[in-house]
C-alpha cells in the first residue's frame, strides 16, 4: 500500500489543475467490496489521511450497518468517505460526496445543487464519457480499465499509452483505476493522470 500511496501522491504534484477547482480531489482511492475485500476496515486504518473510500453495498443485507460503522472510522483516521451510486444513503450518513457510475453521472449537477459542499467522482469507460463528466462539472473521473483486473465485471485493458492519450484529452482530472497494483503504477508516472484506484491492489500487505 505505501508504495501506491506514494505513486498516487507523485501524480498528483506532477499535475497542474486545467482549471480552478471548487475542491481539490483526492489522489488515492480504495473501492469496497465484499468478496474482494470482506474486511474494509483494514485497509482504512492503513491509508494515509486525505485518502477517498468509496462505499460499494452491491444489495449487501445489513449494508446500513457496514456503512455508518465504515463512515466512522473514516472519520477518525482522516478519510474522505463517498457513498457509491446512493445519494440517499451518502446524505442519510452524512457523507463527503457520491461516486456516480457512468449510466448515472447525468445526476451530477443536480446533487451539486442539494449537496453544495459534496465531493461527486463518477465513473468512465471512454472518452465521450470523460467529456460528458467535465462538461457537467464533476469533481473527477475514475477511468477504467487501464492493466487486466481481476474484477469479473471488467473489460478489455486500455494500457498506459491510450490511457495516457485520454486523460490528456481530458478536462478533468482523471483517476486510473483497473489492475492497479504498485508495479503496474509506476506505468503511469507522466501519463497526467490526478490518481490511482484500486480494490484489491490497496488490499495486499
């Protein structure tokens, strides 16, 4: 993990904002999820302060529970906590923002207009869909996939070259997500991307 860490904070200096940013987002985020990473607490109580969690239920049972006990400990270790894909429950625990999926990132500005102080990151599989994410105002784009992953909803790696093509295209920042381990990272310094992503890779010791 110190080393993602490290890689994440690495881009995050190498790149100048394309325009004023209502609020800087943050350089590393650990996705949730419960077959992947059954224990989430123990990889936040491991990630530096200013780091993003972003909450995944996937229709878990006791899924409110999880989350405000996770929310919580965000808290106390220094975390940004995003709700993924449930505004009503981010604003229900009083979370920092939202992760949208791509289908739902049309839903940006108008949480922006109830949620002015929220932190809203969306998903993104394309560059129309990295354009559609600025043009609505979003704070960040996770953009996948960049290395073959291990999650059985990915598809075909875009490798560093075209992942680097994108982000410069972008007018957002742009965070790598999808095999992304400490090897594979290191692939990405210079490419202008904001951050790193990762659920298993922020998972290993």
């Amino acid at each position: 993990m110190e080393a993602l860490a490290t890689t994440a904070a690495r881009l995050g200096r190498a790149v100048r904002p394309r325009k004023p940013a209502r609020r800087r987002p943050p350089n590393l985020y650990f996705l949730t999820d419960p077959a992947r990473t059954p224990d989430p607490a123990r990889v936040m109580r491991r990630l530096p302060r200013g780091a993003a969690v972003i909450f995944r239920t996937f229709g878990q049972p006791k899924g409110l529970a999880r989350a405000a006990s996770l929310r919580a400990l965000a808290r106390s270790c220094g975390l940004v906590f995003l709700v993924g894909a449930d505004a009503r429950l981010a604003s229900r625990l009083q979370a920092d923002g939202v992760h949208l999926p791509e289908r739902l990132m049309r839903l940006g500005p108008a949480l922006r207009r109830r949620h002015p102080r929220w932190l809203i990151t969306t998903a993104a599989h394309s560059p129309r869909a990295l354009a559609l994410a600025a043009r609505l105002g979003l704070d960040a784009a996770l953009l996948s996939v960049v290395f073959p992953s291990q999650s059985p909803s990915a598809g075909r790696a875009m490798g560093a070259l075209r992942f680097a093509a994108q982000v410069r295209a972008a007018r957002l920042p742009v965070v790598a997500l999808g095999g992304i381990d400490a090897r594979t990272a290191r692939r990405l310094v210079g490419s202008g991307a904001h951050g790193l992503a990762a659920v298993g890779g922020l998972a290993r010791p």
